[in-house]
C-alpha cells in the first residue's frame, strides 16, 4: 500500500509539472511574436488543434486512453530523481558566469538560441554539450526558456530572450580620453634653434666689424651690418 501511495504520489507531482511546463511554453510562444498581429495568428493557430483534440476526445474513448496513458507516461518521466552530478556543477559553471555568457552571445539582439550556447559551452569547457543539457542548465538557474527566439541572420529557434536574461549587459569600455599633452622640445633642437637665431660678430681688417643678423622667420637670410673703424 506504501508504494502504490508513492506511485500515486509521483504521478501527481508530475502531472503537476508537466501541465505547468506546457502552460509555460504556450505562454513563452505567444508572447514571443512580435506585433499584435503575431500573437493573434498564434492564438488561432492554437485554438484550432485544441478545438480538434476535444471534440476526438469526446467521440472517442480510445483517443482518451490513448491521452490518458501518454499524460501518465510524461508525468512519470518529469519526476525522475536527479543526478548527484550534473555537468553544469562538473564544469564549475555558476548562475552568475551563465548569466554572463549568454550575456555575451546575445550582443545587441534579441536573444540567443540554445545550439549557439551549448557550442560554445562545448569549446569553453571541453566538455560535449547539447541542447538538452543546456535547457536543464537553464532550468536549475531558473532562466525561462522560449520556443521562438528570432535571431537576424539565423532565424527562429528555441532559445533564450534578452528579457529573461538575469542581470545586464556589461558596459562598453570607455573610449580612452584625450589627454593635453604639452609639446615637448628636444634640448639639443632648441639650442641649435637659439644658436641660428643669435646675432654673431666678426673682425674685419683695420679695426672694423660685421654684425651678422639672421632673420628668424627666413634661416636661408640674413642681415649685415658693417661698423667701420673707429678712428684714433
């Protein structure tokens, strides 16, 4: 009797799970289009199947077993025991560097599907991940999944939304700034400089001499100015 209590027992946690993770994913589906109209076509065409699947569950009792056993069947498998080791805790991979990395693959779009983080998952940490594993990953970090995540130049997906991304983005590096910087002047140039600009006399014969003036603005001219000798 225990048992078949414990048996009762799980189908009823999973059973709860499973109508909660396909509430999840109908909501996740309709909220990711994009315009009104999106969400009123995804509406229809999830009307439609319902509508369907009622009306052959109400004909027919065999359609009812049938969804009775494969309810059970999901309910059964959504409360299987956990795994001491998951390969997220083997990878040494937190919330916070999940948060980071997706993050970081998202960029300025609006998400990021699960194939593009369980390859690069797989190059960071050597290890062989697949889109599964990266769901679970996702679960126990409680970032929801979405089925629809449109990603320019990729498509659409099952994927993670830039919404459902705890955190925020890292800011950008600040441009480095301008810093004044004063010229700076190479000792020997500006004495050479000096040097090319200072008037220099000289001695001429009889006791007269020549100022040579050179002209700052122009170095291939120069002023003379002769003094001649002064008499005794």
């Amino acid at each position: 009797m225990t048992r078949f209590r414990k048996v009762i027992e799980r189908l009823a946690k999973g059973s709860s799970a499973v109508a909660l993770g396909v509430a999840r994913g109908i909501a996740g589906w309709l909220k990711a289009g994009e315009k009104l109209s999106d969400f009123l076509v995804r509406l229809l065409f999830l009307g439609i199947p319902l509508y369907v699947t009622w009306r052959l569950l109400a004909a027919t009792r065999a359609a009812m077993w049938v969804f009775l056993v494969v309810w059970l069947l999901a309910s059964w498998r959504a409360t299987r025991p956990a795994k001491e080791e998951t390969k997220a805790e083997e990878a040494g991979l937190h919330p916070e560097d999940l948060a980071e990395l997706l993050w970081e693959l998202t960029g300025d779009r609006k998400g990021v599907h699960l194939a593009r983080v369980a390859q690069q998952l797989t190059k960071e940490t050597e290890r062989s991940w697949s889109t599964k594993d990266v769901r679970k990953l996702l679960g126990t970090a409680g970032i929801p999944v979405r089925h629809s995540v449109r990603v320019p130049g990729v498509g659409v997906a099952v994927g993670v939304h830039r919404q459902d991304i705890p955190g925020s983005p890292s800011p950008a590096p600040e441009e480095a700034r301008l810093q004044e910087v004063e010229p700076q002047v190479n000792p020997a140039t500006a004495t050479a400089t000096a040097t090319a600009t200072t008037p220099y006399v000289r001695q001429l014969g009889g006791g007269g001499t020549a100022t040579f003036i050179p002209d700052p603005t122009n170095p291939q001219r120069t002023a003379v100015k002769v003094e001649p000798p002064k008499e005794g």
